[in-house]
C-alpha cells in the first residue's frame, strides 16, 4: 500500500528554470501551437495592470511566447477595465459572452465564458490580485504543455505567505481541498497547489469538461481531468512564491462550502441535499446567523455549445 501512495505522490513535477524560455520559443515556432492567457477580474485595478504589463512586455514583445492576454471582467466598480486596457489587455465584460444564457456570479463562471472569446490551442488562467508578479507564472506552466505533446493541464505550485509567516497560505487547500483529494481522490494527492489559480491546459481538453460557476471551479477541473485524461498528463511546474490578496475568515467559510459541495456532486450526483451555510456575526444583541446559498450550479462542457461549434467553423 505505501508503494502505491508514494507512486500516486509522484505527480509530474518541474521548476520553471527547467525550460529556458529559448526551448519554449523553439517548440511553439515548431508546433504552431497559439497561447491565450485569461484573467478573470473583479474589481483588481491595483494590481492587474501590472500583470497585464508584465506579460505583454517580457512574453509577447520581448519574447513572443503569448498570442493574447484577455482580461474577462465580472462586473467591476472600480478601475479594472480601464487600467487593464490601458496595460495592454483586450477586455471583455462576462455578460457580452453568450448573452443568450444570463450570468451567474462567480469565478468558474468567467473562465467558462472566456472559451468563447480566445482562439489560443493553450489556455492559461491567472489570477488578477497578484502582487510582484513575475513572468514565471505563465512560461512556467505553458512551458510544459508546448514541449510535451502527452500533458493536458499543467498548475502553478509556489509558497503562499500569510503576513511574515511563510507556507501558511492556502487554508482552505489545507483544511479542505486536500483532506478530500488524500480521501477520495489519492491519484491528485501530490498537487501541492490543487485550488491554485495560476494553470494552463489544453483547449481541447477545457472544452470537454464542466465547469462549476464557483469557488469550486479548480478542485472539480482537476478531478474531472484526472478521470478524463489520467493522472499521466497531469503535471505541476513550482514557479516560487504567490502574493496576493487574502480573504477574510468568512469569505474562507463561503469557499470551502462550494469545494466541499464540488466533490460532493461528482462522489454522489442526484442523491444531495439542498445546500447552504450558516455562518455567524457579532451584531448589537450578540452572535446573528448568516446564511448563504453554496454555489451549486455547473456549466456543461463547451464543445456541448452550438455557439462555440459555429464559432470554431467560422
């Protein structure tokens, strides 16, 4: 038993400086694959016109290693659009995606929709709340899918600091993503990142797979990919260290409902109960409940959208 476990432990593994860029622009000119890179945005203008700028300065003008850099807006207040624009981003607004289907909020959501408004063969999300960005967090995860024509999706792995205190980021991974991973699905036991947001896959493959509108949207991609292409072309890159904006204790709550509700549908579809969560705050006459719906809904695989076959003709 414990040979197996260390065999399933065994995940496909790099570092980013184990493909020189020089090697990733050699097999993309080989290959003619294209690379789109997808941010889903809600109000981030602080930081997503540096990771835009990044991107466009070190991986499409100074190396041409990305076709296109997409930022997808969720309905932002703020400045986001403009100061992704302005950055260089082509930005699209989710409701302008598929207006036939009204949109449900969420960040599953976003990345569902934005199939339809890239053309690149690999799809690489990253998150808008970054900070100190480095190209890395792109190369380093595409690197691997344009040299291995066997991968189909590729996470970023890093150390997630909280405050001064490294590695304990990541809470809901380590409290719940990976308690349930080691559980049902020990095959996805060695993803030192599972609910990480930085990952890139095969357009052919995203396609193909359901996408929870929610928080749940990595862990249910990463399982239903592991039961569709197998553990084999599965893999992870480590490209340091992720900095970004942490949630509070209840937003962390809300999260881990809807990753717990995302392994729940796919370990016993059709026999659950209605979902929510109740959560609790200090108010004028003490503790008051809270509650809230857990996201529940899923969008089918897109290659099921005639929208996308007539968009793919064309």
């Amino acid at each position: 038993m414990l040979e197996e476990v260390e065999r399933w432990l065994s995940t496909r593994s790099w570092s980013a400086a184990d493909r020189p860029l020089a090697r990733l622009l050699a097999a993309k000119r080989a290959t003619g694959q294209t690379v789109s890179v997808v941010l889903p945005a809600l109000d981030e203008e602080a930081t997503v016109g540096q990771i835009v700028a990044v991107i466009r300065r070190e991986l499409m003008e100074r190396a041409p290693l990305v076709d296109e850099v997409v930022v997808i807006d969720s309905g932002s207040t703020d400045r986001t659009s403009e100061v992704a624009r302005a950055a260089g981003a082509r930005v699209v607004h989710r409701d302008e995606v598929l207006p036939r289907l009204p949109a449900v909020p969420g960040k599953g959501e976003v990345l569902w929709r934005s199939l339809l408004v890239t053309g690149g063969d690999i799809v690489c999300f990253v998150d808008a709340d970054l900070r100190d960005f480095s190209a890395d967090f792109v190369s380093g995860i595409v690197g691997p899918l344009l040299t291995d024509p066997e991968l189909q999706l590729v996470k970023a792995m890093y150390d997630r600091p909280l405050g001064e205190a490294a590695g304990e980021g990541g809470r809901v991974t380590e409290l719940v993503a990976r308690p349930l991973l080691n559980l049902h699905w020990p095959r996805l036991a060695g993803f030192v990142q599972p609910l990480g947001g930085e990952y890139a896959a095969r357009r052919t493959l995203l396609e193909r797979l359901p996408f929870p509108v929610g928080y749940g949207v990595e862990l249910g991609l990463l399982v239903d990919a592991l039961h569709l292409v197998g553990l084999d072309a599965l893999a992870q890159v480590d490209v340091g260290v992720r900095l970004h904006r942490h949630q509070d204790g209840r937003a962390l709550g809300r999260m881990a409902a809807a990753i717990y509700r995302t392994a729940q549908l796919r370990l016993a579809r059709g026999h659950l109960v209605r979902p929510s969560l109740t959560q609790f705050e200090r108010g004028a006459d003490g503790f008051e409940p809270r509650t809230y719906a857990v996201d529940t809904e899923e969008r089918p695989p897109m290659a099921e959208l005639a929208e996308y076959a007539a968009r793919r003709v064309a």
